[in-house]
C-alpha cells in the first residue's frame, strides 16, 4: 500500500536542476523570465543585518542553498523558494522592482563579523538611498561586482505536468522551517498563487473593524496575521466539513485552497462580516468571551470561534430572518457556556483534531432556530 502510494504520488512531480549565475538569474529576473511575486516581499522581509550577511558570504564564496522555482505553462519560471536570497541580490544591485512601475531603493550593508568594511557598502552610489549622504556610500570594486555576478547557485525546477497542488505543498514545506514567517503567513502566499483575487477579498473582511474588535487582536497580532488567522479558520471550518483524517492545519490548508479555486470571494466576505456584525450587535466586544455568572470574561480563543462564530454562521439565513434575532443570539451566547458539552471542549491535553469534532457540530445544532 505504501509502495503505491509513493509511486503514484512520484508521478505528480517533475523535477529538473540546473547551476546558474547569480547573474544569469538576475538577466532572467531583468527580462520578466523569473516571477517574484510582489505580495511575497512583504510578507518575507530580511532585516539589514541578515541583507549583508548574504553578501558577506557571496564575497566569501560560501555557496548559498538552492532556490526552487516553478515553470509556468509559457515557460516562466516563478520563484516559490529562495525569495529572499534573490530579492536581496536584486535589491543590492538596484534592480528589484516596486510595483506599479517603480525600481525598489538599493539597500546600503552593514558591517559584518567578517568584513567589517561592509559598512556603508553600495553596488553604486544612488540618490534614492535617502538614509546615507552620496559622499558616505561606498561602492565595490569592479572585481568584487564581478564575483557576485559569477557566484553560482543551484536551482531545482518544478516543471510541467506537476500539479498545481505539488506547487504549494513544496512552497510550503520549504518555507516552514524559517524563521521569517508562520503558518499564516505561508497559507497567505499559497492564496496568492491559487487567486490573488479571493486572497484581496479575505484580507479586507479581516481588517474589518467589527471583526478585529471581536477577536480580539492587538497590533503585534495583526503584524504576525492573526487576524487573518482567525478569519481563514473561521470560512473554512464553515464551509467544509472536517472527518478527523487530516492534521488540523493540513485540513485549514486544504480548505483554504478549495475555496480560492471555487472563487466565492464575495459570498465568503459576506458570511464573514454579517456573522460579527449580528454578534457585534448581540454582545460586542465580549461576543467570543466566556459568559459565567452574569458576566463575560477571559480571552477570545478558538473554542469560541469554533463553536460560536461558526454555529451562527452556518445557520445565519435561519436566524436572520426570525422576529428577533440578536436577542436570539445573545441568549444562546450566553447559554453555549454552561451547557455540560461545553466542558469536553477544554479538557487538558484535548487535541485540535478532537476538539473541532466536538465544538464545530454542538455549535451548529446550538444556534439552531
């Protein structure tokens, strides 16, 4: 059984692998044939520090890891591993791209362990470093251009007719070790790769202000994409259903991509903000806090994401067309905390792929009109 699944599992991916220059792939990347998505960058940024290090080791000649890339059907190439090796490069020589049409600043080094003459360090003198006077940077020698241009690097292509799927499984195994991002943050980049659109879409119901009140996050929270935590976990586990055979954020992983395929943007922006708005409107900001004796209190945690938020929304067009239906809601808010179910959802060393089988399933009977 597993030698077949291996087989068939092996026929999903092509690979090949090539030794390029830094500058053949910079000529790639100047003439459109390598794709670096600009929504990455954000996500993955390198403080100066990290920045200059590549460069150090690159004059060092210490060989840099791999960089995988994907081919597109037209024969593109399009980066899903090595992000930051490449934009840093890119960056230093003054030919990473700021879109719509703009050319991103050249970065200035910082003095490393090893060459501390990297200080102030440029590829050319630029007016566009606004943070250093042209007459303190300090461009490289003709010689050592020259060997970063001819520093080789490895690069594993993913080619055609690998699956779209194999694409994002790789980008993600591959970038979950760093320390750059978390899981959010990958799961950002794979919506991204899947449909841009849809990924716009769901980032604007989480910066809803009624909806980042509810869950409760601080800046910080925001900057780490809590809050898009919150709501992908939020439309998945609404919108498919979870049988338990899948780690908790392999199945949000998964559900996520079928989703931005099915491309209900607009339907699931919709659920999102009209489920917080009518808990808005039944208990604030204490909407997905505990309710114990006559009081809300505690931390919004996802029991009550699971149990509440999702119950109402999967019985959202029942409960809004009742009489009343935040005085509904309020009251089963208030109920959903001391019924006796209530106390298996956090029982200690309770796992997540147990706990959504029991919070998902309660809630949805629970706020049932």
């Amino acid at each position: 059984m597993l030698l077949d699944e291996i087989t068939s599992a092996q026929r999903l991916v092509r690979t090949d692998a090539y030794q390029m220059s830094l500058g053949e792939i910079v000529g790639m990347y100047e003439k459109e044939e390598i794709i670096i998505e600009p929504d990455f960058q954000r996500l993955f940024r390198w403080n100066d520090s990290q920045k200059s290090k590549l460069i150090e080791s690159l004059l060092l000649g210490i060989p840099l890891p791999p960089i995988f890339v994907f081919e597109k059907e037209d024969g593109r190439w399009e980066l899903i591993d090595g992000l930051q090796r490449i934009s840093t490069v890119l960056e230093f020589m003054g030919a990473l791209r700021r879109p719509p049409n703009g050319t991103q600043p050249p970065s200035i080094l910082e003095a490393t362990k090893y060459l501390p003459s990297l200080h102030n360090a440029v590829w050319e003198r630029s007016e566009l470093i606004t943070d250093t006077p042209l007459e303190d940077q300090r461009p490289l020698e003709k010689a050592l251009k020259l060997s970063i241009r001819r520093a080789r690097i490895g690069v594993e292509i993913l080619k055609r007719p690998s699956d779209d799927q194999t694409k994002y499984d790789l980008f993600q195994r591959l970038n979950a070790g760093g320390t750059q991002a978390n899981a959010q943050e990958l799961r950002n980049c794979i919506m991204i790769m899947v449909n841009k659109g849809f990924f716009k879409e769901i980032q604007t119901a989480a910066d809803n202000s009624t909806f980042q009140q509810i869950i409760a996050v601080n800046e910080e929270q925001i900057e780490r994409q809590r809050h898009m935590e919150y709501a992908v976990r939020f439309l998945v586990l609404t919108s498919k259903e979870y049988d338990g055979t899948l780690d908790v954020e392999e199945y949000i992983d998964d559900g996520i991509v079928a989703l931005a395929k099915e491309n209900h943007g607009p339907l699931m922006t919709s659920l999102l903000v009209e489920t917080f708005e009518l808990l808005n409107a039944a208990a604030g900001r204490d909407a997905l806090k505990r309710f114990e004796n006559g009081h809300f209190l505690g931390k919004v945690g996802l029991v009550a994401l699971e149990g509440i938020a999702v119950g109402i929304a999967k019985n959202l067009r029942e409960i809004k067309a009742m009489a009343s239906p935040v005085e509904f809601a309020r009251r089963k808010i208030e109920g959903f905390w001391s019924q006796p179910q209530t106390a298996s959802f956090t029982s200690p060393g309770l796992r997540g792929t147990t706990r959504i089988q029991r919070t998902v399933p309660f809630g949805e009977v629970w706020f049932r009109p």
